[in-house]
C-alpha cells in the first residue's frame, strides 16, 4: 500500500528561514517531497490517523491509498519498491517541478513527525514545519 498525501503549505519555517520569500529565496520555492514510513501495521495505521487528523485541519487535500498505482507511482518519481516502507509524496498544490526528496523515518520520527507536524530535511538539516 502507498499513501500519496499532498499537504497544502501555508507556512515553512527552515531553520532561521521565516517568511515563504525567504524560502523561495534559499530553496526555489516549494518542492514535491516523499517521505519513507517503516511498514508496519502499526505505523500505516497511526499514519493514517494523522492523514486524518491533517485533514481536519485543512492542511491535506488529496489522500490515495490504492495497490494498483503502487507501480506506476514508484515508476514516476524513478524510485524501487521500499523493501519496509512506505512512499508518501507531499508536493505544494501550486508546484508542478518533478524534483522529490526522499525522508527515512522510522516509529520514533514518525512519532515526532505526527505531534510537531515537523521533519526533519536530511539533505541541509533544516526543520520544515507544516
């Protein structure tokens, strides 16, 4: 199973970084991003609450959880199947560029993520908040 979310950001901290400007600045604006979640029950369903959870607060608007695009989905962002994960996508509504991220985060992280709706960037170790 794959769950695809695409979170609409109002806000990105980075860092010192505060304002969306001086993201776009540092960054080129808001990029796709795919986060990794261990594969187990628990975690796919914790995950899932928090899916829901986002979601009533508005900061979701779009959530697939299906088999049949695990492939194609895999194929589009030019990734292998996680032998113990998940692939979540998280794009900016606005953004079209196909340039992803790839996170590892495990129960403890997951865990982090899902109170602080935080992560964090493993690349330049910036803190985004969602």
């Amino acid at each position: 199973r794959i769950l695809i979310v695409a979170l609409a950001i109002s806000q990105i901290t980075a860092g010192y970084i505060t304002t969306k400007a001086e993201y776009d600045a540092l960054s080129g604006g808001y990029k796709p991003v795919t986060l990794f979640v261990g594969r187990s029950e628990k975690n796919y369903q914790t995950f899932l609450a928090v899916t829901e959870k986002l979601a009533q607060e508005g900061f979701v608007s779009a959530a697939v959880d299906t088999a049949t695009a695990d492939q194609q989905f895999l194929g589009e962002i030019g990734v292998n199947e996680p032998a113990d994960g998940y692939y979540i996508r998280v794009r900016h509504p606005g953004g079209g560029k196909r340039d992803y991220y790839e996170y590892s985060i495990d129960e403890n992280r997951l865990a982090e993520f899902i109170i602080y709706r935080s992560m964090r960037d493993l690349d330049n170790q910036n803190l985004i908040t969602l």
